[in-house]
C-alpha cells in the first residue's frame, strides 16, 4: 500500500479517524518523523543510518537498511510498535486501567534523491521519502549495527606529541598509524611546499587537520562551529589543505 505524503496523510486522519485504529495511526506517525529523520543524513552511510535508529528501540525494530549514499541514497525497512495512545477506561478496581492496544506494522522507506545534471549537487531537502507499508515477515529479527567512526577525543593531543617537528614524511605517517584509526576514518597525509600536511576526516564530515613547518606543529579543527560548510559531502579536508593552513 503506498503511503500519502505526511501533509495529506494528517488530512485524511482527520476525516477518517474512526476508519483507522488508533493504534495503527500512531504506527504510521512513527514512520512519518522516522521518513523525516532520514531526509538529514548526509553523507549517507547505511550502517551509521541503521545504528541510530536502532536507538529508538521501545517503538522500532530495524529489519534492514541499504544504499551509498550516491546514486542510490538509501533505503529502511522497519517494524514499528504502534499504541492506542487514548485514555482508556478502567476494568475491575478503579485504579487499573484496561491496557492499551498494539499493533506492530511494517514499512518500507525509500529516500529519493531529485534526478539533476551531474554538474550540479541536489540539496538534502531536496530529497524525498516514500513511504510503504509491506507486510511483516514472520520473523523479525534485531539487527545490530557498529557504532560511527569518530576520531579519538586523544587525537589532537596524540599528534602534537608523535608528530616529528622534522620534515618527514614516513615518520609522520608512522605517527597517524600510531592513533589505531577506525579503517572507516579518511587519513590523508602528504607533503606540499616544504610542509607536511595531515588531514583525517571521519565518515560524518568531522575533521581534523595538522601541519609541520618551521620546527612547529600545529593541529586543529578546520571547520567553524558557528559557519560549517552547508553539506558534510562538501569538506574535502585534504593534506593540501592542511599544508596551506587552511581554516574556513
């Protein structure tokens, strides 16, 4: 059954709502700000999309999640717990109160990125989510998914020890190496103009830039918290600019 776009959904739950069981409208309410959450994650990386859904574990069951984040920028199936969330009347003694119905009900989410000219970036709100729901399988297993790579909060302070004040390239190298990145965290470590340049980036956009010139090293953040780059996609943090002491 394809599912109405959130707006015309809360319209037509208006007009029909003794058409629909409550529990059933909460399930799909559910799914409609789940559709909204996933419209946000960019760059898309599934196992990290999968992984924080997965944290709304008393309504949400993840039954899969797929896609790169490119041509094809994801999709979700998920098993919702929906809840007749209206009071109900007592049964017996006046303090228990009837229990509330469940349902569970399942859906496919597809985010769809705006087909455009290869020259030109759609923007996140640009894409859309369809949503559907499907039939639950028999068996609904939890996945489990690893948590995102993040650099190390010793990071900074790892690279202004290790890092050589000499311009070498192998031993700065050898000094990145030392951090055990997670394999998913970019590492990027070159020499430019007399200066060695070193920039990780983790898979959210997150980066960290280090520069060795002169007998000094200098590590810091290049992005400004209060005037990121508008998209993650967008932070190249490369070794060049590192090398340039590049800080937007």
């Amino acid at each position: 059954m394809r599912r109405l776009t959130p707006l015309v959904l809360a319209s037509l739950l208006t007009l029909t709502g003794c058409a629909t069981a409550p529990a059933v409208r909460d399930a799909r309410e559910h799914a409609d700000r789940i559709a909204d959450q996933l419209k946000g994650y960019d760059p898309w990386i599934a196992e990290d999309v999968g992984y924080h859904l997965s944290r709304e574990e008393e309504y949400l069951t993840v039954l899969d999640v797929s896609g790169d984040g490119h041509d094809d920028p994801g999709r979700v199936r998920i098993r919702v717990r929906g809840k007749d969330r209206t009071p109900q009347p007592p049964i017996g003694p006046a303090d228990t109160p009837s229990p509330a119905a469940v349902v569970f009900v399942c859906f496919d989410l597809e985010v769809v990125k705006p087909a455009r000219a290869n020259h030109i970036k759609a923007r996140k709100e640009d894409w859309r989510v369809n949503i559907t729901e499907i039939d639950c399988p028999k068996s609904t297993p939890r996945r489990s998914f690893r948590p995102p790579a993040r650099l190390p909060a010793q990071t900074h302070a790892w690279l202004k020890k290790h890092l050589s004040t000499a311009l070498d390239l192998d031993a700065a190298r050898r000094a990145v190496r030392g951090l055990h990145l997670d394999p998913r965290i970019r590492q990027d470590v070159a020499a430019y103009d007399g200066k060695i340049g070193i920039a990780l980036r983790a898979p959210d956009g997150d980066c960290l830039f280090a520069q060795v010139w002169l007998d000094i090293v200098q590590v810091w953040s290049p992005w400004r918290p209060w005037a990121p780059p508008a998209l993650p996609a967008e932070r190249a943090c490369s070794a060049a600019q590192a090398a340039s002491g590049y800080s937007y």
